[in-house]
C-alpha cells in the first residue's frame, strides 16, 4: 500500500471516531478510496494497536508504520473497540469462499463483508 497523504490520514481518523471503523485502499497519488464490496482479510493475526486517547499524531505514525511494513497489502482496516485503535493490514479478496479459507488460514476471528458492512464469523 502506497503511503497515505495527510488528508487522507484525517479523515480515517475521523472514520474512526465517528462511525466506528473503516476500511480503504490506496490509490498511487496517496488518496484513498472505500471499497464498496468484496472481503477485507487481515494479513496478520494480530492487530497493530495504540490506546483511542492516543493523540491524532500518534495514530498518523501506527498508520504510516502498518503501511510501510505491509506494502503489500492491498487496503487497510481499523476500528475502534472497548479503548483501543486496531489497525489492520488487509487483503480485499472478491470471492467469499476464498476470502474464508485465506481468513482460516490467517487464523482471523471473522473477515469482513465490505458489502453488507457486517463481519463474518468465522
């Protein structure tokens, strides 16, 4: 994933607080687009995390270092839960079936469904 411009860090950061989560891919220029369907799989087990009262600088730095690390990773996920910030590098996989089986073998919990806007357990 290509680094994010500042603009387009704040306004994940907005997502964020104001409706729970987001999920995005990047475009060359460092803009970033929302997906409307297909399946967003982390790439990882586990979540990169800050605590929500971490200030805006902090969560642009977990932002830019998930992005850097994870290159390759095609979108990106976060939401916020119980305090904290997850962060997410994601695959947004277009087949359902494939998109469970890469989940299972990444040992997720659920994936979501960019679609419906709802998790799949899995």
């Amino acid at each position: 994933m290509d680094t994010l411009t500042t603009p387009a860090v704040e306004s994940l950061y907005d997502d964020l607080f104001l409706n729970g989560g987001f999920t995005i891919m990047a475009r060359t220029d460092g803009s970033a687009y929302v997906p409307t369907d297909g399946y967003a799989v982390s790439l990882t087990p586990t979540q990169h995390t800050i605590p929500a009262t971490a200030p805006f600088d902090a969560f642009a730095d977990l932002i830019r270092s998930v992005t850097a690390r994870y290159g390759a990773a095609n979108g990106l996920g976060g939401w916020l839960s119980d305090g904290v910030i997850y962060i997410d590098p994601v695959e947004i996989i277009p087949d359902q079936q494939a998109a469970i089986l890469a989940g299972k073998e990444r040992e997720q919990l659920a994936i979501f469904d960019l679609a419906a806007g709802a998790d799949v357990t899995l």
